[in-house]
C-alpha cells in the first residue's frame, strides 16, 4: 500500500476547507429569481472579491509564523532572540490579510526581523507589491485623489491621496536611481548590451512647462524610436526629468543606448530650434544627422510673412506658400535671400526679418528637407510633440496642478516609464 504524501493530504484538506467556506459563501449571498443584469454583476463582483480574499488568506495562513526555534541567524552573522509574535495588516488585492509572523531580535545590530518576511518577499510597506504597482499605474495618468477614487471602484482597496503620492515618490526615486546607474555604465563603457540591431534610431528631445516649487519650469522630455517602413513608429521609449539641459543631455544618450544606437550607427536627431536641444545634441550624437522640425521652421517663415503682409491676406499665402516650397526643395539660402530682398519700414518689422535670417542661417544644415525625406528620415518631431501632450502635459500641466520638485521629478519618471513601449510594469520598483 502507498503512502501518503503529508504535504499532499495538507494541500487536499487546504482545498476542501476552501471550498466549504466558497460554497457557504454562495449559499449566503447568491441571490434567486431574475433581476436587472446590473444587480447580477455586482453581486457576482462581491461574491468573487470575498472568494479571493478568503483563497488569500488561506494560502498566506498555511506558512504559519515561520518560527525557526528560540534562536534565528541575522543577517549580521549574531544568534538573535525569539521574542513572540508579531501581526501586520497587509493591503492586498484582494483585502487586508493579517499576517501573524515569528519576530527575532538582534542585540548586536539591534534590529528585530521576521523570517516569514522574507519567505513572502513582504513588502516593507503596508501595501504589498501588486497594489504598489496598481498605484503607480493609476497615477501616472491620473491624479492623485481620481486615482484614489478609481483604485477604490476597481479594486476594493481605500487610500487617501497623500498615501498614494508618497508610494510615488518611493516608486519614482527608484527608477530615478536606476538611471543613474544606467548613466554611469554608458559614461564608463561598461552597459549591457541593448540587444537589439535597428536599421535606425530616431531621437527628439522637448520641454514643456508645469507649475514646480512655485514658478514655471520646463519638463524634458525625451524619445527614441524607430519607423516602419510604412511610416508610422514603433518601439518609442521616455525619459523625463526637471533637471536642467547638462545634466538631461547624459541620460538621453543613455535611452539611445538602450534603444539600439550601441549597434547602429544611422541615428537622427530631429527637434525644434531651442539652443540646449542642439548643445545637447553636439555632445553626445555629434554624427548624428541633425533635423530642424520643419513645422517649427515653417513658423518662422510665416513671421516674416504675417510682418510684411499681415496675417490671412492673400500675398501673406502666397508668399509663405513660396518660402515653404523653396525651404522643401533644399533651397534655403534662396529662401533667405528672398526674405533679404524685403525692405521693411517699421523697426519691428526689421527685427523680425533679422531674426528669420538668423534662424534660417543657424539652422540651414538642418533643413534639407527634400534629401531627408528621399533617404527615409523624419522632417517633422510628431512624435515628441505627441510625447509632450500624452507624457508630460496631460499629467502635469492640468487646470490647478501645482508640484513641489521632488513630486513633479517621480511622476515624470513614472508617466515616462508606463509609456514606453517596452513597460514591464513597476514591480522591480517597489519595496
């Protein structure tokens, strides 16, 4: 005759004990006769929460209080001292689970620690690490007391908004801190391989502004991505921070690295005109092929019109669609000569014609838009103008949202992370 397996009759009466107190469960609450299909689902959602709750508490009961004897080893090296029990309320997915575990103390390192702990991988926090991650979720799109709202509709779980802002913070310092290491492996020669071998990689950078520590400042934001042959893109990545330009510009060398450029050579740096973006650029993607915005090249054409002719009017069309056409066929320097050849009167008319010329004379190595678009590159940064609405403007600069700096440098960091498109979630961040 067979024996038994002890760990496998545990496991069966486990089971059976679950399924006793599941069907006691639908006994009670399981409703009869018809009714509205609304009222069927609510109560099924309430009978499948109570089931999982109790499935969970179940399963984390089964481990007992991990009480090794009345001496444990710390980690320091030194025998520690059982000193009794020790209960926490744990914030689950499925309902706070008591959790009742053997506590030991240290005299050497005085410090006290529970085995099941570790056994469980518990977080240090009240909430466990899936609700952490939920949390970050939510807030990387919302704010903080919606996101308070909706972690409470769809998952059960009450907190207030300053509990879901300070696991941000935790969350966002995190991955803060990895991307300083990234940084510091790239600098040193001595990152990962990205593993991949893109044909190109396109690279943007942008700011846009949001209301920190009292004043207006400007968010970085920055993309790498690749296009289809199509033309669409595929594989974008985010980088966020408030810091300033030199200390951004590293980091955007590192998400180019870990987007493919460590085995691709093609790159291209497409962007509007602000200096830092092209300081920036200098550094670290000097043989990159460097592109002016064509929209945001366009705009400055357009002052020169709207000065000489006033906006709307027929020769301000004309004359834009002009500048344009020459500025699309590689001709930039007849574009500028065309505008040369304008005699304003006004004072302000005169600056504006000046600072057009300069523009155009900065900025003419990149704005040969007709070679460009014969050899595959983008002449437009649609993509980072979209990364600035969806990753940076759409959480950040709301109707009334004001940031300290520290909470404005987490949150940038999380909605640039669940954007990219390479997001594993926000487990390895949480504690």
């Amino acid at each position: 005759m067979s024996k038994i397996d002890p760990d496998e009759a545990a496991r069966e009466e486990q089971i059976q004990r679950i399924l006793k107190q599941v069907e006691e469960n639908l006994r009670r609450n399981l409703k009869r006769g018809i009714r509205p299909l609304d009222e069927i689902e609510l109560e099924v959602e309430q009978i499948g929460e109570s089931i999982k709750e109790t499935i969970t508490k179940e399963v984390v009961d089964k481990f007992g209080t991990a009480y090794v004897g009345s001496r444990a080893v710390c980690r320091c090296g030194c025998s520690a001292r059982y000193s009794g029990k020790r209960t926490r309320q744990m914030i689950t997915l499925h309902g706070v689970v008591p959790i009742c575990r053997a506590y030991y103390y240290c005299k050497r390192c005085k410090e006290g620690f529970c085995p099941l702990d570790q056994q469980l991988q518990l977080s240090r926090n009240q909430c466990s690490r899936s609700v952490q991650c939920l949390i970050a979720r939510f807030c990387s799109y919302l704010p903080f007391a919606i996101a308070a709202q909706e972690l409470e509709i769809v998952s059960g779980i009450r907190l207030s908004a300053t509990t879901l802002q300070h696991y941000v913070q935790q969350i966002g310092r995190r991955i803060e801190d990895e991307w300083e290491h990234r940084e510091q492996q790239v600098l040193s020669s001595r990152a990962p391989s990205s593993g991949q071998r893109p044909r190109r990689v396109h690279i943007s950078m942008d700011g846009a502004f949001a209301h920190i520590g009292g004043d207006w400042r400007e968010v970085k934001l920055a993309a790498a991505y690749q296009r289809h042959a199509s033309g669409g893109v595929h594989s974008t990545r985010y980088y966020g921070t408030v810091d300033i330009s030199r200390e951004f510009g590293p980091k955007v060398r590192t998400l180019a690295h870990y987007s493919g450029t460590d085995r691709c050579a093609d790159v291209q740096m497409v962007a509007d005109g602000a200096p830092w973006i092209w300081q920036e650029t200098g550094k670290y993607f000097p043989t990159s092929v460097q592109t002016l915005d064509y929209y945001h090249g366009a705009e400055h054409l357009a002052d020169a019109a709207r000065a000489r002719y006033g906006e709307g009017t027929q020769s301000f069309k004309d004359w834009l669609s002009q500048l344009k056409s020459l500025v699309l066929e590689d001709q930039v320097d007849t574009a500028a000569a065309e505008i040369e050849a304008w005699k304003p009167r006004k004072h302000k008319s005169r600056e504006t014609k000046r600072k057009v010329i300069n523009f155009l004379k900065t900025h003419r190595h990149r704005m040969k838009y007709k070679t460009l678009k014969a050899q595959g590159y983008h002449i437009g940064s649609g993509v980072m103008e979209a990364g600035c609405k969806t990753v940076t403007k759409a959480r950040m600069a709301g109707a009334g949202m004001r940031w300290e700096p520290k909470g404005a440098q987490a949150i940038i960091h999380l909605c640039a992370h669940w954007r990219s498109y390479d997001c594993d979630g926000f487990k390895r961040f949480t504690n």
